[in-house]
C-alpha cells in the first residue's frame, strides 16, 4: 500500500511530492519512514521524495483460515480457546483493539501520532 502526496511547497516550478510505500513486515512492531530514493522529476529537479516503512501495521488482517486457535486450561482439565495466533505472521496480523496505553507507547517509541488527520 502507498500514500503519494502531490502538493506540497513549489519546487523549481513544480510541486514537492512524496510518496510513503507500507511493507508488511511481521517483524517490526511500528517502524517508522525511512527515504529511500530522492527522485529527479523533469530530468533535473529533485523534487520527488520516496519512503519505506516497514511494520507489522502494514499487513492485512487475518482471516479465520489463517489463525490457528490456542487452547489453554479451563476447570477439570478441560481445554478451551483462548487466543488466536497468525498461521504465517508474514502473510497476516492479528490486532487487538488499540488501548490508549498502546497509543502512548506507539507515540513514545516512534514519535508519530497514529491519528490521521
């Protein structure tokens, strides 16, 4: 998934653009933007500005053939569900309902707010 944003300040007559690209990667818990490529538009002008950024908030969510469901103790022995677990976390997430203790975290560790204005 990619964002593009197309209007921003006049660069040499032309406007800044940039562009974030979303990489599902389960093994980043938020991540964060990283430029990747500074682009030349009109064969001369580096107005172009393109980002990679890479979490596990990128990937899709699973659907119920992708989790496999863990069973844990109940009373007498018994076994019941308790969570659920991605087959293959690569391919999908699980996530849970966004508590403000997770915001708080998420804007203490990367310094974004998750809100999108």
């Amino acid at each position: 998934m990619s964002i593009v944003y197309n209007e921003g300040d006049y660069c040499e007559g032309i406007r800044y653009s940039s562009q974030i690209d979303f990489i599902c990667d389960a093994s980043v818990e938020y991540g964060k933007p990283i430029l990747m490529e500074v682009q030349t538009v009109d064969d001369y002008y580096q107005c172009h500005f393109v980002f990679e950024w890479r979490s596990r908030l990128a990937c899709p969510i699973c659907n119920s053939e992708q989790v496999d469901k863990v069973k844990g103790q109940c009373q007498e022995n018994q076994l019941r569900e308790v969570s659920t677990k991605p087959i293959d976390p690569n391919v999908c997430q699980i996530f849970p309902k966004l508590s403000t203790k997770a915001t708080n975290e998420f804007i203490k560790s990367t310094g974004y707010s998750p809100l999108v204005y």
